[in-house]
C-alpha cells in the first residue's frame, strides 16, 4: 500500500480544502465546498489523468459502485489531471456522471497529497503490472477511449493518482498508487465507508 492515513499530516483535511479545482463546466471550486466538511464522508479518486486508459478502467468501477456510495451516504468525487475539456471528454465518452468529476490542471490537490509523480513511477513501477490481471475490464473501459483527453501540458501524464477518504475534513483513509494502474481495492473503500457511522 502506498499510504496510511497515519502518514499524513492530521490537518491535511483543512489544507486541501483550500486547493480549488474545476467542474467539468469549468467553474471553479474549493475542496471544502465538495461535501459536508463536518460530518460528510467523501471517497475523493484522484485519476493519473483524463488519458490514462487505466484511470478509465477506475472511473468505470466508480461509476458502477456510485449507487453504493450513494445508498450508504457517501459522496464520490474523481479528480483528474487536465482542463474542464478533458474531463468533459472523459464524462461524456465513457459515460461518467459530470457531477462527480472535476478537473486539477495544475495538479494542486496532487501536490498537496504528496501523489508520486515520475517516469520511473509512471512507466516502469512493478505495481502497474497489477492492471495485466484486469485486463478484461480494462478492455470493456476503453470501449469509446479517446486520446484527445490527454492533458496538453505533456508533464501531466506523468502524475500518479491515490484514493483517498474523508469524514469531514478528518482522513480516513490514504493510499497512494505505487504506478500506473495500481489502484486502490474498492472493497477496502466500501469497508472504510460501511464502518463509519454517517450523520
């Protein structure tokens, strides 16, 4: 794993609720202004970016477990590298709801979480070998892929994603991908979710 929420600074719910990120639309917006920064539980994907097929295969998984989250309460947000237009892309091809995703084309809430970030992480970490065993579905996600939700700025395809989970501003969970494709296990988000009593 490539975190714990131990590793993380007991503020880092105040501070990333000062980044401001993009809707698809391309209106900006605070972090603390996602999800109920008291008592709301918030499962927060940050995707490597809009044109990373495995970043698709998660965004299909996200949106075939959204019904779950929002059964048991629980806000789903996935924040990808790259501009309002390339989440757009993403959202509209895939399709995945446009109300869950936001764009981060500066990378802000990457930097502040500390996400790794390389071509040694992104091209040649043992840990991307993972999406071989998921090969199926990441086939089925890439159904309608398009390059061209690749960010402009070339560095941020080179940026790893994490999942991430909050109560509040308190963080629950962390785990940063070790490389590409090497997402966090859904079950140990929904674990993470079902355990926490919602308000």
């Amino acid at each position: 794993m490539g975190a714990s929420a131990s590793s993380f600074s007991a503020d880092i719910g105040g501070v990333l609720s000062d980044v401001s990120i993009f809707t698809t639309a391309g209106q900006p917006v605070m972090f603390k202004d996602l999800w109920d920064q008291n008592e709301g539980i918030a499962v927060v994907a940050l995707l490597r970016h809009f044109g990373c097929p495995c970043c698709w295969e998660l965004a299909s998984s996200l949106k075939e477990s959204k019904e779950k989250f929002d059964s048991s309460g629980v806000k789903l947000i996935a924040i990808g590298v790259g501009t309002p237009n390339k989440a757009r892309s993403l959202a509209e091809r895939l399709p995945f709801p446009m109300d869950c995703l936001y764009a981060d084309p500066e990378r802000k809430a990457y930097d502040v979480l500390g996400l790794y970030y390389g071509l040694g992480r992104t091209f040649f970490n043992p840990a991307s070998a993972k999406v071989f065993s998921r090969f199926d579905a990441l086939r089925k996600a890439v159904k309608n892929y398009t390059i061209k939700a690749t960010p402009d700025d070339r560095s941020g395809v080179l940026q790893q994603g994490g999942m991430f989970v909050f109560k509040g501003k308190q963080l629950l969970y962390a785990r940063k991908d070790e490389g590409t494709g090497d997402h966090a296990p859904l079950d140990d988000i929904f674990e993470i979710c079902c355990k926490v009593p919602v308000a």
